[in-house]
C-alpha cells in the first residue's frame, strides 16, 4: 500500500506540478507567498501589500464599474482603467458632434470633467475569513439545501453586523472559496460621483480592433482616465458640483525607468471566473461542444454588425460598445479551445483523476468523480439547449425592448427612459438580420426534442425563419418609438398581445419550465460534488499551493516579463514598441488608421523606441482588465489589458509555457497624455519615481 501511495504521489507531481507563477492569491492570506515573492525580487513586506491598520497597495486599487479594475494615480482621486472598460460610458457620452470614441477626450481642467451617470467604484476596505461564523449551526444530516439556508441566514447577520453604522457608501459580501470549504467577507466603500477626464482616440486605445484582440505582438494604448469626486468630507456621495476629488489612503507611484525580461511583476485587482479545478467532462463539455457553438452564433452576429456600421458613422458609434462585447468572449473562446488542445487538458485531467480514485478507494472520497460524471451526462443536454437561447433569441434586441416596457408600464418617466436609451443606439435592420440568423442557428442547433412547442408552430406556420421575422417586424408596435413612447397603463393589453412579447414570454417559459429546474438541480449537486473532491484534491495533493478560483473578489498574482513559444521554430520577444505600430499602420482600415501625430514622431526620429506593451506571466482572467501592473518597489509599471491567444485557457489550466498577460507600458501612457492629449496638467498631481 505504501508503494502504490509512493508511485502516486511521483505521478501527480508529473501531472500536476506546482507553477511557478500560476495562481489568484487571497491578499489577507498573501504572508503565505511573501517569501517566495521576495525570493523573485518583490522587495516589500506582506503589510505593503495588504494591511488593515495601515495604508496599503490594496487601498490604491479599486472596481472599476461591473467587470473592471482600476488604480489611483494621484492624491485627487485620478485613477486609470482600460479603454475597453471606461467604453461604455465613453460611447454614452459621445454624439455624432462629440465622438470621443474616434476623436478622444481630454479635459483640460477639473471644471471640464464630464460626469458618468450610472458608473461607480469600489475599495476594499477589509476581508475577513468567517467560515466558522457561516457554518455555524451546521450539521452533518442536513441536506443541501438546509445547509445553504443556513449560509444564507448566517451570512445576513454577519453583513448587517458589518455595515451597521460603517458610515456611506459601505456595502458588504460573503463569497464562497473552494465550493464551500472556506468563506470569506468582504466589505466594500463604493464612490458614486465618478467624471471623464481623458482617453486617447479609438485609433490608439482600440488600435488592431478585433483582429490584434487576445494576440501578441500587441501595439494598443487601451487605457482611459477617470476622477473619483466625493463630498467636502471626503465620504462617498452623489454626483454634485459641490463635490470634490476624492483624497485616497494610497495612490500609485509612476515608474519611468521601464521593463526588462525577467523584472518581478505582480498583478492587483479583481479576476471574474476560473474553473481550475474542474473535470475533464467539464473541460472537454466546454472546449468541444459549448465554445464551437457559442463562436459559430456570435461570428454571424459580428459580420452583420460590421457591414452596417462600416456604411455609417452613427450606426458605427450605436453599435461599437455592442459589438466589442460580442467579439471579446468570441476570440476568447477560440483561443480557449485551441490552448485546451494544445496544452492536452482533457487527456492531463483524465489522467490525474484516475489517480484521484486509486488513492481515494475506501475513503469519503470514493465515488465522487463518478458522481460528477453522471451529473454532467444529464445537465449537459439541457445546458447546451439554454446557452444556445442565451446566443439567439436573448440577443433579439426588440424582445429585450418588448419585455421591458412591459415591466416599465405603469411611470410614465420609467418608461420615458427605457425608450430613449434603447432607441438611441438601435439600428432595426442590424436586429432583423441578426433574427435571421441566430434564429436559424437555433433551429439547427437544438435538439428536436428540446425545442419549444412555440418554436415548433411558428416554423410550421411560416415556413422559414426569414417569413416569421417579416411578419413579427412588419406587425409589432415595438418597431415605432413614438408609438411605444406614448403607451399607458391602459394599454397593457395591446403590448401582452404584441408578438415581441408573444415571443419573449413564450421561450422565457419554455426556458424556465423545461431547462432551467433541471440545469439548477444538476449544478447544485455538481457544486456539493465539487466541495468534496475539491477536499480530496487537497488531502490528496498535499505539497501543493491550492488558490481559491477567481470569483470577482481582490487578488493577487505575480510573475516576470517574459516572452513565449506560441508554436514550434517562433518565440515572441516580450515588448513591443512605436515601430510596430507604424508597421501596422494603414489608412484605408479604420482599425488601423493612427493619428498622423504618431507618423510625425516615428519620421522625426528618437521615438521608434518608444515602449507600447509587454507581456508577464501573470496568471489573469476578465476582471483583471485595468489591473495595475506593479513592480519590486511597489510602483505602477503598467495596465494589465489581455491575455495572448494561446493561453486564453488559463480559466480552467495554467499552462506556464504560453500563458502570458498583456500589459500597457506606463510610459505609453504618459506618452500618449502629453503628445496626443496635450493634458501635461495632469502630471502635476502624479508622483514619479525613476
């Protein structure tokens, strides 16, 4: 038995060995990789990095919105994200008159500072491991669901108990790391007031558009300025011209002295999603079935985007926020499949849990892959149906227009405003077209057996796709603004028998009757399943470091600047400069087409150097979009942005050979603030550090 014990333990090291820069670490935890962090030439303490007593890193790094990072660069509340996170609220406050996305936007003073309605950010103030205090009362006999009500209940009182009397703008979450094994709280202070100060031209911080997205050598400036505004004492507050910039505990350092290959990287913000611990049913469910579909639908959709908004520049601008988050996940997803393949996770995966249930006979554990195997044969059908109606008929804009004024029926200034947004950046021919084809995706894509009635009636009734979509957008009111602008309440019976709603309300019902009971009882018994096995893995593994999958809470993860090998007899350098952007450089491709000041500066000579990107070994996901890039010191280096194609796949396995993290130089930045944007305003208020 001891042999066989042995010979397993040599095998998982062979199939799982520990990576050097793999990993999304707790920072409250972080002691526990300080010294190999020192080891790689970080030169500060755990308390630098996070402390509750004082001010650290943590306090300099924020939310950025719903899915972004961001870092404080000044002692006024300047901060920094990318240029694809601030997007949104850059195409919102853009106009045919004023398009800051293809001609930029730069204050040049507080005064001209343009206020984001809707858009917020959040520090960290602390996080707390509660996991005795949410499984408190917790026994052995209850069900899954008693012990969720019980979390629930538990994790109520802790966050009334957190944010009682905590003053504005506190907010507090309980997250679950290891499907359950471990909970931790986190509370946050949340700023509302958050103004435009600048970003550079789409033809710098969107440069290579979809075609350099997830690749490498990487030449775009992705990055855009905002303030932080607060009220006189400096606590959170809504938007005012009272207001003022918010003054930090910590703001970044700006080092002008550059990169090299194998300077000490670390990375601060907030990762979305990782499944590093997943099966191989779930890694080949996902990079054979899933991703395929989900690519084939959205390369339709971009193509019918593309050709419209290349015919003008109003429908470019309605559509470029919505087309660039269609097409991020879409190359993602490609590369994700393409590095599952190359990296052999599913054959890895196979392979170590066969050792997984040598070691485990006999034990709590015994089973529990099988378990999770059978659970995936039955929720996978049903899952695949439910991500093709999240591809199609969701993506139906007239149905979210429909359903929604439904909702908003009844305030008049509620509807008011749903109108108005949603007709300020639609194009109805972009949404018939895009019926047309997603609607014949899912007819070809779904099994017989799982779709709906309605579906099935409709197609017999008209024949083809095409003649349904004639006929819903030839009778729906949802087509005439002024029409759904002026509905009332008494109304209501003419908007239940539109068929937008008819349609809506028809698969929403086939999705919640059919799909979704199963789907959520499958994954609530695949989660139990995993908090077991995640166990095991540990008690099984254990000289290995196990971080908590990435779920939209701080982190941290380090590394070095180092290139790669994407493929054999080619190794990409780990910088890129101005040279490769003028190589690129075409006017006839809008995505291509830079500012002639950039043209000016490379022919003037002295410039053809100038930094643009690098890469790290980082291990980052979505999230860590806007991240700062710090280095040995402490001091902001660069913005975290990417990840090269190849190792998109590192949400469910770090392979360290190719998995790399694109960043922008700082000295891009600054670069492109002072020569394109003329705000050398801004650099008074920041510190530098050589």
């Amino acid at each position: 038995m001891k042999k066989t014990l042995a010979i397993l333990a040599v095998f998982l090291t062979a199939i799982m060995p520990v990576r050097a820069d793999e990993g999304m670490w707790l920072p409250l935890l972080i002691s526990q990789r300080i010294e190999d962090m020192q080891a790689k030439g970080f030169k500060l303490s755990a308390e630098d990095i996070y402390s509750v007593n004082k001010a650290s890193l943590k306090d300099a790094v924020l939310r950025f919105g719903g899915g972004c990072t961001g870092e404080l660069i000044s002692d006024e509340g300047l901060l920094l994200t990318n240029h694809h996170c601030g997007y949104g609220h850059i195409q919102r406050l853009s106009s045919v008159e004023h398009d800051y996305l293809k001609d930029g936007f730069w204050a040049m003073n507080k005064s001209e500072e343009l206020p984001c309605v809707g858009l917020s950010v959040s520090f960290l103030d602390y996080m707390e491991d509660v996991t005795d205090q949410v499984l408190k009362g917790y026994k052995e006999k209850m069900t899954e669901e008693q012990r969720q009500e019980l979390v629930n209940k538990n994790s109520k009182v802790i966050i009334e108990n957190a944010t009682k009397n905590a003053g504005p703008g506190i907010r507090a979450s309980v997250n679950a790391m290891y499907y359950g094994n471990q909970y931790f709280l986190f509370v946050y202070r949340t700023f509302n007031d958050v103004r435009f100060v600048g970003a550079p031209p789409s033809s710098i911080g969107k440069f290579g558009g979809d075609t350099d997205n997830w690749m490498w050598p990487r030449h775009t400036g992705d990055f855009s300025m905002f303030r932080i505004y607060a009220d006189k004492n400096n606590n959170p507050a809504s938007y005012s011209e009272d207001n003022v910039p918010y003054t930090p505990k910590k703001s970044f350092k700006i080092s002008r002295a550059g990169v090299k290959e194998g300077d000490f990287t670390f990375i601060y913000g907030f990762p979305g999603t990782t499944k590093e611990y997943i099966t191989s049913d779930e890694v080949s469910y996902i990079a054979e079935v899933s991703d395929p579909a989900k690519i084939a639908i959205r390369t339709a959709r971009l193509e019918i985007m593309n050709k419209y908004q290349a015919q003008s520049q109003k429908v470019r601008i309605q559509y470029s926020a919505k087309n660039q988050n269609v097409s991020n996940a879409w190359k993602k997803w490609q590369g994700e499949a393409i590095g599952v393949k190359k990296m052999k996770t599913v054959a890895q995966k196979a392979e170590y849990e066969k050792a997984f249930a040598a070691w485990a006979k006999g034990t709590r554990y015994d089973g529990v892959l099988e378990k999770l195997h059978a659970l995936y044969e039955k929720r996978n059908p049903y899952n695949i149906a439910s991500e093709y109606y999240s591809e199609t008929v969701r993506t139906i804009e007239m149905l979210s227009l429909a359903s929604m004024v439904k909702r908003s029926l009844t305030s008049k200034q509620r509807l008011a405003s749903v109108v108005e947004s949603f007709y300020k950046d639609y194009y109805q021919p972009i949404d018939e077209e895009i019926f047309d084809a997603v609607m014949d995706f899912f007819d070809k894509g779904v099994s017989e057996n799982f779709k709906p009635a309605y579906f099935k009636e409709k197609m017999a009734q008209y024949g083809s796709v095409h003649a349904w979509r004639k006929d819903l957008f030839g009778k729906s009111i949802f087509t005439d603004k002024e029409r759904v602008m002026n509905l009332t309440p008494q109304d209501s019976m003419l908007v239940n028998q539109d068929p937008a709603i008819e349609m809506a309300e028809a698969f929403s019902d086939w999705y919640n009757t059919t799909l979704r009971p199963v789907i959520e009882e499958c994954n609530t018994a695949i989660t139990l399943a995993y908090r077991t096995y995640m166990k095991g893995q540990m008690e099984f593994s254990k000289n290995k470091a196990f971080y908590p999958d990435a779920n939209s809470t701080l982190r941290v993860a380090y590394g070095r600047v180092e290139g790669y090998s994407p493929a054999d007899g080619v190794y990409y350098k780990p910088v890129s400069t101005l040279t490769g952007i003028i190589e690129k450089d075409n006017p006839d491709i809008f995505d291509y087409n830079i500012p002639q000041v950039l043209r000016d500066y490379y022919a003037a000579g002295g410039h053809e150097k100038q930094p643009v990107c690098f890469l790290a070994t980082n291990h980052t996901t979505g999230g860590n979009s806007g991240s700062p890039v710090i280095n040995a010191n402490g001091d902001l280096i660069g913005i975290n942005f990417d990840r090269v194609w190849e190792g998109t796949m590192s949400d469910i396995a770090f392979g360290p050979d190719f998995c790399r993290n694109i960043q922008l130089d700082i000295r891009y930045v600054l670069f492109c603030i002072e020569n394109i944007g003329h705000a050398n305003w801004l650099f008074n208020e920041m510190r530098f550090v050589d």
